[in-house]
C-alpha cells in the first residue's frame, strides 16, 4: 500500500464553494457542487433572459448555445456539430436507447458496475424489443485493466448488438480502459454507448479520437458546473437516427444551414437554459484555479483520492480494491464487517444504515452501498445462481475544496463505528 504521495496544492480553496462548513462533504461524485462564480454567472444569464424573454429565447439562445458548444468542444476534444446539450448523462442514456431498433434474441451487454438508472433504461428498451441485456461481471478487488476488458468481451456473442458501458463506475469509482473496451467491441461489430457521466474534468478526454458510437456526460460533477448541463455525442455516421427525448419545433423545420441532430435537441421546449450556457464559466473558473489549469486539478484529485483511500485502508486493515491505475478523483473501500445493520440498498437515492450513522454522529457526507449491488445479488437468486454475501463499499471523492485531514477524521469515525 502506497505511503507516501506528492505534495498536494497549498491553498485552501474551500472560500470558493457553498458547502456547509459543518458537513465533511467527501460526496462530489453524486451530485457535484458549483462555485459561487459560476453560480453567479448563471444568475447573470437568467437575468438576462428575464429582461427580455423573447429577444433571448427566439433571437439570441441559438448563438449563445453554438458559442457554449463550441468551448465544451474544444475541452472534450470533440467537434461541435456532434454535441448535444441534455440536461445529465441519464438523458443523453435514454435518448440514444428510445431510438435504436433491436430485435427479439439481441443481446444488450453491461457490466455489474453499471449506474442503476442507466441499467433500468437498458432492461426496459430489452423488454420493448424483446431482446436480453447481458451482464458481464468485473471483478472486485480487481488486479488490472484487462481483468475488466476480459469480462466484457467474454459475454459477447453473434447476438451483441450494443454494449452500455461506464468511462468511470459509479458505485465502484474503476476508471474502465475506455479506449481499449470501445476499439475491441467495435471489431466485433458491436456498436458502443459509453456512459461518460464521470469522466469531463476526472480524465483527460479526446472524443473524437476515442471513436465510440455514443457518449454521454456530465458537466455538474468534476466539472462543478449547475445542475442541468449535461452532453451527448454522437458519431457523425450515427447522428441520423438519434433524436430527444421531447420533440418540438426542429422535427419539421425547413433549415438546411445546420444539421437535423442540431436542430431538434437544441429547442425541446421552453426550458431555463442558464446551466448549460454556464458550463465554459466552470470549465474555465476551475480550470484557472491552479497554475497548471485542468491536467493540474485532474492530477491533484487524482493525489487526493488515492491519499484519502490510503488513510482509510490503513485505519481498517483493508487492501485496496483496485490497482492505482484505475483510480481517478474517486476511489472505493470495501469495509470489514461490523456497525449498524446492513439493508438492502438499490440506488444513490438509498442510504446505508452505516452512511447515516456517520453523518447523524460525525457529519461526514459519503455515500455506502452493497457490493455486489442488491439488484444483481436479486437476479442472481431469482435465476437460481448462488450468489455471495455482500460486503459494504464506501465510496470516498476528492475535489479542490477537499483537505487530507478530512480521510483521516473519517477514518477514525469508521474505525469506532465498525468496531475494528
């Protein structure tokens, strides 16, 4: 276990956000948490908007998104006319699954370290079709990045059709080998939706270069931009048969100066567009917030997490579940057995018994699941599979606000909470 870690940034950034002092706040991954600057230039754009609706909806919104679209490009490493604005990665999951067309016996391909909501939206467009979302199951403790590459293309078959699979779990914060993952499926013509939801402002991206089908992520999480901006890519070969959720005006408009894609996802309705024209507000506040801009926050999150996972294996007597490759501004802990009881937890919206124990006692804000996650411990068990007991994995995250000595008042509160 590594001891050990370079220093990380001297100044204490905290001033900039509105958290409550009161609270251990090591919960970034879930919702993220917007400076006062960007929230201010948020308010800045609803005024606007305020002062004159209609000049700002019917004559000056189009603009302003193709300029907000073009800086989310050049950070993604994207073209811009293959963004769409969705307010967060679940959408952007939905929209692109609402128009694909499967077949009875298809296979649609996920792993067990899926996002619950992403998973719900996959089983329901199997049952639409009459197709089969297959599951693959990536090990944890994991030794590498080809143990989870491995998983996934064991389960694919003549009958994949599409694979849904994370940039960076959710519950288990693995960053997955995307590239890798997305090169071999698409040899084996299967086409890949990548739920980036993580991954803007943890890793470096490239869109363009990475080549998946589909990709959809957040701007409220590392990027710390407001709640609501989220994005879609999608290849331009692909573009044609994906539409939003809601349609509106763009369906049958006469345009031919922009694409279709464009169009219809850029007007779904009357709606407070003030989040997503904030993002280059976020993308450049944080990014100016050390000397080095983003690879220098992304590296000092990244110090961060793995320093806080260090602290807290130590105080436990627990190995690390995963290799430091595969780690970016979050990193998990699978806990030994001990303090309140567990209970069956299915989603983010779910608290363990031990999650609400450490914020009622100590303050701390740090989301506690099962691992293996109850949805699939219950499928396993309806089809007759043994399944094995699950431990609880806590989830620790680390933004620019965040200090070592919070892991360690946390490791402490875990050491006389589980009697270890």
């Amino acid at each position: 276990m590594t001891t050990t870690r370079p220093a990380l940034p001297a100044t204490d950034l905290r001033a900039h956000w509105l958290l409550d002092p009161a609270v251990v706040f090591l919960n970034h991954g879930s919702y993220g948490a917007c400076p006062r600057e960007v929230l201010a230039a948020q308010q800045a754009i609803r005024e606007r908007i305020e002062r004159q609706p209609v000049a700002f909806m019917s004559r000056d919104l189009e603009g302003l998104l193709d300029a907000a679209r073009a800086h989310l490009a050049g950070f993604l490493g994207a073209d811009a006319d293959d963004l769409a604005f969705v307010p967060n990665a679940t959408y952007g999951v939905n929209a692109v699954l609402r128009w694909l067309r499967f077949s009875p016996g298809d296979e649609l391909l996920t792993t067990d370290h899926e996002y619950n909501a992403c998973l719900n939206a996959l089983r329901v467009t199997a049952e639409r079709d009459g197709a089969r979302v297959v599951v693959a199951e990536i090990p944890l403790p994991i030794a590498d990045p080809g143990q989870a590459l491995e998983a996934i293309l064991a389960r694919v078959t003549p009958r994949t059709r599409l694979a849904m699979v994370s940039h960076v779990t959710s519950p288990t914060a693995l960053v997955l080998p995307i590239e890798v993952i997305v090169r071999e499926l698409q040899a084996r013509g299967v086409a890949v939706l990548v739920d980036g939801a993580h991954a803007p402002g943890m890793v470096p991206l490239g869109l363009d270069a990475l080549g998946a089908d589909y990709y959809t992520g957040n701007g409220h999480k590392w990027l710390c931009a407001p709640k609501g901006a989220g994005f879609l890519w999608v290849r331009r070969d692909r573009q044609a048969a994906i539409r939003p959720l809601s349609i509106s005006h763009g369906a049958n408009s006469p345009r031919t100066d922009r694409s279709r894609f464009r169009l219809e996802f850029d007007w779904t309705g009357t709606a407070d567009p003030s989040a997503v024209l904030a993002l280059p507000a976020a993308i450049d506040f944080v990014g100016g917030l050390l000397p080095g801009g983003w690879p220098e926050v992304m590296a000092a999150n990244r110090r961060l997490a793995l320093l806080g996972r260090d602290v807290v294996c130590r105080a436990l007597g627990v190995e690390p579940p995963a290799p430091e490759s595969m780690i970016g501004s979050m990193a998990s802990v699978l806990l030994p057995e001990g303090g309140p009881a567990a209970g069956g937890v299915y989603s983010p919206l779910d608290d363990d018994p031990l999650q609400v124990e450490l914020m009622r006692a100590a303050r701390f804000e740090v989301p506690i699941g099962p691992w293996p996650p109850a949805w699939r411990l219950a499928e396993q068990r309806a089809a007759g599979e043994t399944s094995p007991d699950p431990q609880r994995l806590l989830r620790l995250s680390a933004h620019l606000y965040n200090r070592p000595d919070e892991y360690e008042r946390l490791a402490r509160a875990l050491v006389a909470a589980l009697g270890v």
